[in-house]
C-alpha cells in the first residue's frame, strides 16, 4: 500500500472560516475566491464544517472515469491534469467520492489539491490548527488509539 500525504480536517476544531480556500485560491490563482480554491470548506448541518481537500487515494476513481485520459496519477499521489486532452465533461467530478475535485470556473478543467509542492499553505493559514498534513496509516493508528483510549475509561 502507498503511503500518499494528504490534507485532513479535523471537524472538531474547523470553525468554517474559509482561510485555507482564499490562501489556496491566492496561491494558485493570484486572487480571493473560492470557487478557485483546491480546498472547499463544508459546513455539515447543523454545526460541524470540514474543509476537503483531495484525500490522493491510491486507486482514483477520477483518473479511471476519465473519457480522454486527461487524468493522471504522479508518483507522490497528486492529481494530475493534462489540459490539451481535458473536454471539462466533469465525469472526473462526479466519479470522485469524496467531492474533492472541482471543474476551473473560467478554464473548466478540473483542479484539485496539489498539495503546494509539498507544503501546503492552508495547514499554516488555519487559525485553528484544524488542518494536517497526514496518511491513511498514521490515520488509522490515531483512531485505535482514540478507541483503546475509551475502552480503558
């Protein structure tokens, strides 16, 4: 199994203030907009939010659903994207389970966290210190160990 890095959000602490999509669209786009953002905050009804960044599974659903193989996966995990191929059909979008990918406002090509190369600007903007940079493994680890926690109270 590869041990691809990735941006997660604890719900718990994200406040829903949606620094990490104006650094992110600032960064990669030169201005202020979420719509432009590789990060989306998401508010869960009726008082949690999270922010979803593309989790670089290691099978991507986005790459296979792709019509013109216009989607690639680079060694690190990364979505890549090959905008001479690309139609903006959005079947990439739809194929994603987690809805971490979005279609380019203007360019109607998909985006999706690349995860600043290598260090992603929206774990250090976060005022919460809601955002990590992480792996499913250490993921993992961390929930047996919350649940072995509980067991023992």
């Amino acid at each position: 199994m590869k041990k691809y890095k990735f941006v997660y959000c604890d719900p718990f602490k994200c406040v829903g203030c949606g620094i990490c999509e104006y650094v992110c669209s600032l960064k990669h786009e030169g201005g202020f907009g979420a719509a432009y953002s590789r990060i989306r905050a998401v508010r869960i009804y009726p008082n949690r939010n999270v922010a979803i960044a593309c989790v670089m599974c290691e099978d991507p659903p986005c790459v296979k659903a792709c019509p013109r193989d216009a989607l690639s996966q680079a060694e690190d995990g990364r979505i890549l994207v090959d905008e001479e191929k690309c139609t903006g059909c959005g079947l990439c979008v739809e194929a994603c389970d987690f809805g971490a990918i979005t279609l380019h406002p203007k360019r109607r090509t998909p985006i999706t966290c690349d995860l600043c190369d290598g260090t992603p600007l929206c774990i250090d903007a976060c005022p919460e210190d809601a955002l990590e940079l992480t792996t499913r493994d250490l993921r993992a680890g961390l929930k047996r160990l919350k649940a072995a926690q509980e067991l023992t109270r």
